[in-house]
C-alpha cells in the first residue's frame, strides 16, 4: 500500500513546494525594495549655554541626525531653552524645538484572495515640525555617584501637507511589480503629547576630566492614559576639556521605531560650550 501512495503524495509535496517557491519569491523582491529603518545611526550636535545668574541659563543647541548605517539624513534641528534652579536639587526648564525629518515610506501591501494584487508607496517626504518641552529634574548626590530623575511633558505638532503616493500592481504572481499610477495623498496635522521619564547616574572620577554615565528613559502617551510607547536606553560619559568646553559620546539604543527614530543602536556624539 506505502508504494502505491507515495507517488501521489510526492507530487502533492512537489505541488505544494512549487506553490510556496513562487510566493517567497515575490514577497522577497517586494520586501527587497521596501526602505526599512535602520539599526545604526549617528547623531551630531553642537550646544551654547549662557549661565545668567546663579538661577537662571539659557541654552541654544542645533542637531543633525543620519541613519541606514549613516547612508541617509534623517532629522535637523534647532532649539532654544531656559532652565531655572528653583532648589538646589530641584531645577525646571522648558524649551521650543524646530524639527525638519525625512519620514520613511510607508508600504500597504493589498491581498486579493491570497494572490499578492499589489500594495500603495507613499514617497519619503521631510516634514517641518514644531516642539514645546517641559521639565522637572531632581538629583541627590552620594558619594561620587549623582542621580538625576527628570519627568519631561513633550507636546509636538506638524501641520496637515499633500504628498505623492506610486500605485504598484503585478501582472503575475512571479512578476516584477510596475507602475500603475501616482496620486496626491494628504498627511493629516498631528498633536502627540508624550511623558517622558529619564532616570540617570553619574560617576564623578576623581582628578578625571571624564564623567561616565548610564540612562534609561521611557515614553509614555498622555493622551491614551499614559500607555507605553517606548525604552531608551543610553551608556556614555562626558569629556571636559576645560571649564568651557566638553565633549559627550553615547551609545542609545531604542527599542521601537517611531518618528522620532528608529529602533536599535545609535552613537551620539556632541559639543558644549558654557560661559
């Protein structure tokens, strides 16, 4: 009897296989094109804060920001802020921050009785955006070590704008995808609040221009009742050159993906000048 069947069942498998082939093939040469967000970037920035008295400083900062392994510019900005030490332990700040980022493509790929029809490419696009801070830091030193809890409310809104969106079909099932068309599609304005809680430790070296520290911080969206959106976490040490000017290297690493930045690994690296 085992004879007899397995004739019939190796073309079913054979069949099967065939089948299966063709569709890894097209979903690898769509997903082959979709632009994914990287797991490496680089973040540069240069800072200047004006010490106004033994409360008050003003600080003016501008940041540029790559990913897809430094291959592609993702954001610029400037900021401008203030910060006030209302204890010695207890400092507020808030801030305004222009924010000019490239958006990736978003891919809709459509089903059609489960044969791939085809899928929607609205075209990467830079967006200007528009972004208020507001922040509370506590800190408490013990021995050489220093924790710092700030709690951030961050508002940030991007008005409504028109970009293209490319129509993608197939003829078959095993062929390349073409252009049908192209499309205005419109990006509605967006208001994001986001509580932003960092926790961070520093260790002060003794006679060491160098101060080591490790952070984490976690996003939370105030207007869905404080639910979780991401984790960043971030081990870097700052490198004071003298009284004036300090260098800062970092390594951040975020556990999801949003417009902010892409997930995984990023090296940050930054100047500050203080007077």
């Amino acid at each position: 009897i085992l004879p007899t069947h397995l004739p019939t069942c190796q073309r079913c498998m054979n069949k099967r296989s065939s089948i299966l082939l063709a569709a890894a093939l097209v979903v690898t040469g769509a997903a082959a094109q979709v632009p994914s967000p990287s797991k490496f970037g680089m973040w540069t920035g240069a800072s200047v804060t004006k010490k106004l008295s033994h409360k008050w400083s003003i600080e003016a900062e501008g940041e540029f920001r790559t990913q897809d392994a430094l291959n592609k510019v993702d954001r610029w900005s400037g900021s401008l802020g203030a910060d006030y030490k209302l204890l010695p332990f207890l400092k507020l700040g808030g801030s305004y921050t222009f924010l000019y980022t490239y958006l990736m493509d978003e891919w809709n790929e459509k089903y059609d009785t489960g044969d791939l029809e085809g899928y929607n490419v609205t075209k990467a696009y830079w967006m200007p955006k528009h972004r208020f801070c507001f922040d509370v830091t506590g800190s408490y030193g013990w021995n050489r070590f220093e924790i710092s809890l700030r709690e951030r409310v961050q508002y940030t809104h991007n008005n409504s704008m028109t970009v293209s969106k490319d129509k993608m079909r197939f003829n078959g099932i095993t062929d390349s995808p073409h252009l049908k068309g192209t499309e205005d599609k419109t990006v509605d304005t967006k208001d994001k609040w986001s509580l932003r809680s960092r926790l961070q430790i520093e260790y002060n070296i003794r006679r060491s221009p160098l101060t080591p520290y490790v952070s984490c911080e976690m996003y939370n969206d105030l207007k869905e009742q404080l639910s979780y959106q991401k984790l960043r976490l971030e081990v870097g040490g700052e490198f004071k050159i003298n009284k004036h000017n300090a260098f800062d290297l970092s390594d951040l690493y975020c556990t999801s993906s949003d417009d902010d930045e892409p997930d995984g690994h990023i090296l940050s690296v930054s100047y500050a000048y203080k007077f």
